[in-house]
C-alpha cells in the first residue's frame, strides 16, 4: 500500500478501536530521515503529499513525532516558495492543492 492509503487505514483503524501499532510501524517505513515521507516504500525522495498525510495520521493516532519534528519543518519549509507550497524538492510551481498540504503538515506539527 503507498504512504496515503496506508495513512488513512491507520486513521481509520483508530476511529473504530482497532490496535494501530502495525500500521504506525508500516507507515514510519515512509520516513526518509530528512523531514519527508515517500509515496512508496522505494522512493528515494519524499512528497508534501505524503508528509501531510502521514504526519496528520500520526498525530492523530497520538504517536510522539518529536524526533522528527525539528526535520519535518524543515523540510516543509523548503517546498514554501512565492506564497504557496511546491509538491517537492524539484517543484517549482507552488499551487493551491500543495499550499493545502503544506498547512496540513504544519497543523500536524503544532502542539
């Protein structure tokens, strides 16, 4: 499964009370040690897409992001550019659809 719909099972697992510490762990495979999540596990590079979706379901599940979080902000910073935010690193477009994921990221990053 890829980062999003991986990150929507562990929301929903949550929501109806099912344990959700095999889909935190398979979600966390997403991570790429730089502040950003990938699509697919093979990915070399992550997306806004999949960091905002993958931190808002672990923030929601309440899993501890505080290891990650200082990167995370980082990297989403990087992807700010002329008022929006871009898809990725070689994006260089902002548009309303990744300005609407950045804000979800950072949402996800508040405390």
């Amino acid at each position: 499964m890829p980062c999003s719909v991986t990150a929507a099972h562990l929301v929903l697992q949550d929501c109806f009370g099912n344990p959700v510490q095999e889909l935190t762990d398979r979600l966390n495979l997403f991570y790429r040690n730089n502040g950003s999540f990938s699509a697919i596990k093979l990915a070399p590079l992550g997306d806004l897409l999949s960091t905002a979706v993958a931190l808002y379901a672990l923030k929601f599940v309440n899993y501890d992001i505080r290891m990650i979080k200082p990167d995370c902000l980082i990297y989403i910073d990087s992807l700010y550019s002329e008022g929006g935010f871009c898809a990725t690193a070689s994006d260089t477009d902002p548009d309303v659809e990744y300005t609407f994921y950045g804000l979800l990221a950072l949402g996800a990053l508040s405390d």
